[in-house]
C-alpha cells in the first residue's frame, strides 16, 4: 500500500512497484484529482497488471480510511509518502497544527493500524530538512523520526532523507513550468541552494530503503556540495536557456510584470532576490555530525544506523500538549515553537516576521 501515492514522489514509488507486477498495490492519496492522472500515466504507460490494483480518494486521518484498513488493511508492505512539505505553511498556527497531524500524528496512526494487520515493514519519507532543522516543517519530520524509533520495536521500519525532487507539484521548479505558460516572470532566491533529484530516483530510493533497509536505517543520495549543490537562481538561469531564452534581470517585481507583459521574443524576466523569509536554510545537509554512517554498502546511496533509543517521556508529552491544545480549540504559533524546543533542544528556528507568501 502506497500513502500519499498521488504525490510527485508517491507516484514515481507507485509506478516503480507496478512495473514489478505485484500482486496487490492499493494507493489512498487524498486528491482525487491527482489519482486520476496517476491511473492515466500508468495505463498509458504500463498498461495493466494480473494484480489487484487500485486507488482510493481517502483522507488518511479519517474515519473512512479507517474502515477502510480495518476491512482489509492485508499488506506486506506500507509506504508511507504523506507530507505537508512546504516551509510556507508554517506562517499560521492552523495550517501549522495540520502539518503537526500530516508528518506525525498520521504518522504514528498508520504505523499502529500496520502492526496490528502483521506488516512486514513500514516505510516513511522524511527530509533533508530534518537534519539540523530550522523551520517547522524540517522539525515535524525530525519529531517523527522520534516516533517511528519507538515503532520500531514491533514493526520493522526504515526511511529516507532525500533532496528536492526536481519540477515536483508545487515546488519552485515546477512553477518555472507555470510561469512559462502563464507569460509571467520567474523569481528566485539567489542566496539559497539546494541539491535535487528527478522523480524516478526519488522513487527508486524509496523503495531501496524499504526493500534493503534494515530496521530504523535511513537512506540518502550521496550528493557532493561541489557537484550537486546549485542556486535556485542559477536552475532559473540553465532552464530558461534550454527553453531557448536569455534572461533579462529586472530590480523590482513592477519591473518584472511590466517585462513580461511586453513578451520581447528571446529573453524572459528574472527577478533574483537575497531570502528574508522564515524557516529558510542557506543550504541543505542528509546528517548530523552525531549520526553514525554507513556509505559502504552501495555506491549511489548512504545510510545512518539508529539504535532503538528514544525519550518516552518526551514523546508522551508532546502528544499530551498537542492533545490539550485541541481540547482548548486555543494555540499560537510560538506555543507550538516552544513545544518543538522542548523535543529539538538545538532547533535553529529561524523567525524573520516575513513569509514566502508576502512574495512574488
């Protein structure tokens, strides 16, 4: 079973098992939309299989998702894809408690419903953000990384960390795309860089981890910062160019807009800016200098090994404070900071007052 498999990466994951021909492959993904162009892709592309495929529009924090395991819920496998993945949806407390239920909560849920069905492994995706976080969306993976160490002691799991998955749904990249057919300017941070993969390796990672992995490893591409570390603005750069245009700078968004809409053939306006929004990382790393490494094993792929150690009273008290403030119908976004503190000591939360939002 595929979570999330309506995703760029839960899509690149569930084409690659389907080209193996499992005997069952069941995708629950929130967006029926998203579904669907899955069905079309892989129809058109594959074809079909003697297996029981099928995709079902389900919200997995929902009371169907859980009727839904409960009259079936056989799976040797479970991969987890969810994620609210986006630094920008940390700018309300709202949006920030539903990225708290999405990364963790669901999480521990789905982990919980796995051991009771007697699944052999449960595989989840994490971030690079994760290590040495500073945004909440880096945090709540890290957290999660907590919950699934005390998983592991009844069910097998393992995970990844891996780059930006290049030109994903929503991702700056994509959006490139967007602004191409919308004949509008492209903007990007000129100060921030980034390591990136394509979907299929994303999805090819994903299930090294959760075939190969032993129990609460973590995978990540070995990347080199002198080979695989690029600025947004100069992907903006390299895209425009194999699209045929030569960019033109402009100082301001006016003068961006104002460009765009004169459409001068051959050249595209770039707004590049310095970032100033919260929960930004100047650049992003796969471990923490604490973590014991693996880069022996395969050539292409690193992994930290992870004891079984996790603070219960930690964990219990984060599920207690969340639970109180769901009670209450009450809480702000730096109750939720202070409460990412107390499981993340060195959290390097970063609070600029200015969000991705606020922005072109």
């Amino acid at each position: 079973m595929v979570l999330g498999g309506a995703g760029s990466i839960g899509q690149a994951v569930t084409k690659e098992i389907f080209k193996r021909h499992p005997r069952k492959l069941h995708v629950v993904d929130i967006s029926e939309n998203n579904l669907v162009e899955l069905v079309r892709d892989i129809r058109s592309s594959y074809g079909y299989i003697e297996g029981d495929f099928k995709t079902f529009a389900l919200d997995i924090g929902s009371l169907e998702y859980d009727a839904f395991i409960h009259a079936d819920g056989e799976y040797d496998y479970v991969l987890n894809l969810s994620a609210l993945k986006h630094v920008r949806s940390e700018k309300d407390p709202y949006t920030l408690m539903r990225m708290i239920d999405v990364n963790i909560f669901n999480t521990d849920k789905t982990l919980r419903q796995s051991i009771e069905k007697g699944v052999k492994k449960y595989f989840c995706v994490s971030t690079d953000k994760a290590a040495n976080p500073v945004n909440m969306m880096g945090a709540s993976k890290r957290i999660m990384e907590m919950f699934l160490l005390r998983r592991s002691e009844q069910i097998k799991i393992s995970t990844a960390r891996f780059a930006n998955v290049a030109f994903s749904d929503g991702s700056l990249l994509h959006s490139f795309n967007q602004r191409i057919q919308k004949q509008q300017p492209i903007v990007a941070p000129s100060d921030i860089k980034r390591y990136f993969v394509t979907p299929q390796e994303s999805g090819e990672l994903c299930l090294m981890s959760c075939i190969f992995g032993d129990n609460r490893d973590i995978f990540f591409p070995k990347l080199s910062d002198s080979l695989h570390l690029i600025s947004f603005s100069d992907i903006a750069i390299k895209y425009l160019r194999q699209q045929g245009y030569e960019v033109f700078e402009c100082e301001n968004e006016e003068q961006a807009r104002q460009r765009a809409s004169e459409q001068v053939d051959g050249v595209w306006p770039c707004l590049f800016t310095l970032s100033d929004t919260t929960g930004e990382k100047d650049f992003e790393e796969f471990y923490t200098d604490n973590e014991t490494l693996d880069m022996a094993r395969f050539d292409n792929l690193g992994i930290i090994k992870n004891e079984a150690g996790y603070d219960s009273e930690k964990l219990e008290h984060f599920e207690q404070k969340i639970r109180g403030f769901k009670v209450e119908k009450c809480w702000s976004k730096a109750d939720l900071v202070a409460l990412f503190h107390d499981m993340i000591p060195d959290f390097g939360h970063k609070e600029t007052g200015k969000y991705l939002d606020g922005k072109m």
